[in-house]
C-alpha cells in the first residue's frame, strides 16, 4: 500500500505575488496562450516569470497518453492551430522573455507527432525576437517512422537546447509511463546530438515514485552514455489524489550528492533539488554550460 506522506519543510513554498507576474498573467489571457508555469501552479512563477524566462504547452491540452503522475487531460486531441505559431511568438514579444520553453503533450494521433508545429513555432519565435533563446520539451515521437520524420523535420530550423525527460527508472515505466519506452527515449536524444552536435540536449528525472538511489545513479549514467549535456533532478509532488502517490520526499542531502554524481559523470550542468523542474533555471543552466 503506497505511504501517505507529510510534506516535509523544504518542500513547502511561498506563494508568490506582485504585479510582474500579474502583468504577464494578463498578456497571456489576451492571447488565450497556456504556459505550464501557471497549469501546474509552479512553485517558481516568480522567479522564472521576473527573469524573462517561461513553459509554454502547445499542440492542445489533451494527451494521447496517460502517465500516473501527470495532470493533463487524456483523450483525443484537436488538430494543431495553424495559428499558434504566429500567437505565440507575439506573446513571447508581448512579454519581453529571453529563454523561452516550448513543451507539448503527446500527439500520439500526428504522423510527425507535431515535429512541424514545433519548428514552425521556433521559426515565429527567432522572426519575432531573434535574440531570444529556445529551448524545446519534446515528446518521444514513439512510433513507426515518426522518430525519423521528426528529427528531419526539425533538423530544418533546430532549438538552442534540446530537451527530452525520460522522467523515471526504466523498471517503473510499465507502471508509471504506460506508452513510453525508456531505450526509444535514450536513443531520441543521442541521435538528435548526434545530428546537431552544437545544441545542447538535456533531460529530466523525477524522484519519488519509488526509485532507489542505485537505480538513479543507473539512469544518470544512461543519460551520459547518450550524450545528454544537461540534467534536471526533482521531487515528484502529487497534483491530485488520484495520481501516483509519492512514495518518498528525497532530502536536500540526497538531491546534493545526485548533483555531486551528474557532475562526476560529466554533465556540463546539473540542476538538482525538491523544487527543480525541467524548465527551472532553464535560462542559467544552459548559459553556464556554454550552450547559448
Ligand atoms: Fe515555468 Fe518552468 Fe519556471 Fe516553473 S520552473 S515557472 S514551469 S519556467
Ligand atoms: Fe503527461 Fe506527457 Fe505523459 Fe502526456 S505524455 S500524460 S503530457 S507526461
């Protein structure tokens, strides 16, 4: 039976206010946009939204998946808005960033698994602000053909950082990422490294759906032996009851020496703490490891 668990106190967090974050709320609502800062009620807004930097989700917000930890809506999606590309790059203007994420659910349903939507939001964004930096959260682009036909595609009009989260150990992906294969994952970011060597690729793991230090430190050396540059490292907080439980709340110490580790394998930045996400400092990590 899966532990109810207390949140201890550094998870805890303030919550945030001030009119930066209130104005760039508004200029979203004016362009119906949807960033994961606000979504997932991000502990970060703050900070993110104060230093120019902010997730986007595009391609809808329903999944063709349905992972155990994840809050976003399951079921068949609309087919992407032709005009998104071009509203999201006014927004990006609009609000002044300067490192922007663009993520997507899955569109298990597209036959390049959105790979053109993504680009053709990359192409908008540099039209728009071409001084600022993108960094793109993909899905796998699991399935015949598609990994293919997505990294042609974006070979096209490539991001500054690449990112792809494997998310978990590879023995828990029955349970928590029905759907994804964790070696279908790996081999999407060494081939698209291997393909843009001057990108940066990146990925991310959650903790706290029942790993074990070992089998992290397993997963970590994994995401080296791909050729993954970057790495984000973080605790896994329940959105509702009816998601994965957590099954254990990683202290500071754990999260340091899993910081220490990625280092020691050669990561050229690691992010790594309880309120980490993917896109957490996403503007600093990749300026510190050279890559923007
Ligand atoms: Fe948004 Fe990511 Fe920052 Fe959270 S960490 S506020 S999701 S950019
Ligand atoms: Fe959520 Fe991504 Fe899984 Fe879809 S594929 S359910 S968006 S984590």
């Amino acid at each position: 039976d899966a532990p109810v668990l207390r949140k201890p106190s550094w998870i805890r967090v303030r919550i945030p206010s001030g009119n930066a974050v209130a104005n760039l709320k508004a200029k979203l609502r004016e362009n119906r946009l949807v960033t994961v800062c606000e979504e997932a009620s991000c502990p970060n807004i703050h900070e993110c939204f104060g230093h120019g930097t902010a997730t986007f989700m595009i391609l809808g917000e329903v999944c063709t998946r349905r992972c155990s930890f994840c809050d976003v809506a399951h079921g068949r999606p609309k087919p992407p808005d032709a005009e998104e590309p071009f509203k999201l790059a006014q927004t990006v203007a609009d609000m002044g960033l300067r490192y922007v994420v663009v993520t997507s659910v899955d569109r298990d349903d597209l036959r390049d698994g959105g790979a053109q939507h993504f680009v053709d939001c990359i192409r908008e964004i540099r039209t728009h602000s071409p001084r600022t930096k993108i960094e793109v959260l993909t899905p796998d682009f699991r399935g015949k053909g598609r990994m293919d036909r997505a990294l042609e595609i974006l070979a096209t009009n490539p991001p500054d950082v690449f990112n792809h989260n494997i998310e978990t150990v590879p023995d828990l992906y029955p349970n928590v990422r029905p759907g994804a294969d964790y070696q279908w994952s790996l081999t999407l970011l060494k081939r698209f490294k291997a393909q843009h060597p001057d990108v940066g690729t990146k990925s991310g793991v959650m903790l706290g759906l029942g790993e074990t230090m070992e089998q992290v430190e397993n997963t970590l050396r994994d995401l080296r032996a791909h050729d993954v540059d970057m790495v984000t490292i973080g605790q896994y907080l329940q959105p509702t009851p009816h998601h994965h439980p957590v099954m254990k709340y990683w202290t500071p110490d754990e999260f340091k020496q899993l910081e220490e580790f990625g280092y020691a394998l050669g990561f050229t930045h690691v992010a790594s703490g309880p309120l980490v996400r993917s896109s957490y400092h996403a503007d600093r990590s990749a300026a510190e490891a050279g890559l923007v």
